[in-house]
C-alpha cells in the first residue's frame, strides 16, 4: 500500500524515514547512478570552466612593475616604485615540504 502512495517500500521498515521517492519529469523514478552521473558531469563542467589564463604566476614585484610600467605608457600618474624582493627567509617547517 505505502507503494501506492509513492512511498519506497524500505520506507516500511522500522525507523526508516517516509520520504517520497525521486521522479524526473516523465514521472520515472531517478536512479542513484543517474543522479551520480549527473554530479560527476556537473563537477567536471565547474572544473573546466575555472580556468584561467596561460602563464605563470606573477609576484607582486612582477606586478607592481608591470603597472608603473602600463602607467608611463598611458601617461597617467605613476604608483610608488616597488621594493624589490628579499632573500628567501627560511621558514621551521621548511623541510616538510
């Protein structure tokens, strides 16, 4: 009877929960496989769609002095000169990488 009522039929076992079963449009109840290949399709659609551009990092050095240098070009005002880097400090949990 629960069957009729769009109930699973685990549902009649004690302590389970009474939760409808899942339809898609047509009325068909949706697979857990389909419903993984759905989230799988997804995630790697969010992946691809995350990428950037083609080229290594740039540090803010390297992008301060790109923009003092874009500022001369475009003649407007320039940003203060950038301190160039210091030496690597080393770092107590270093040779863990």
């Amino acid at each position: 009877m629960s069957a009729e009522l769009g109930y699973s039929v685990l549902a009649a076992l004690p302590g389970a929960r009474l939760a409808p079963d899942r339809h898609d449009r047509n009325g068909r109840t949706m697979h857990a496989s389909r419903l993984l290949l759905t989230l799988t399709l997804l995630a790697a659609l969010a992946a691809v769609t995350a990428c950037g551009r083609k080229a290594p990092l740039d540090t803010p050095y390297d992008a301060a002095v790109q923009a003092r240098k874009d500022a001369e070009k475009a003649k407007k005002p320039l940003p203060p000169e950038p301190a160039p880097p210091q030496t690597d400090k080393p770092f107590i949990l270093d040779p863990l990488i």
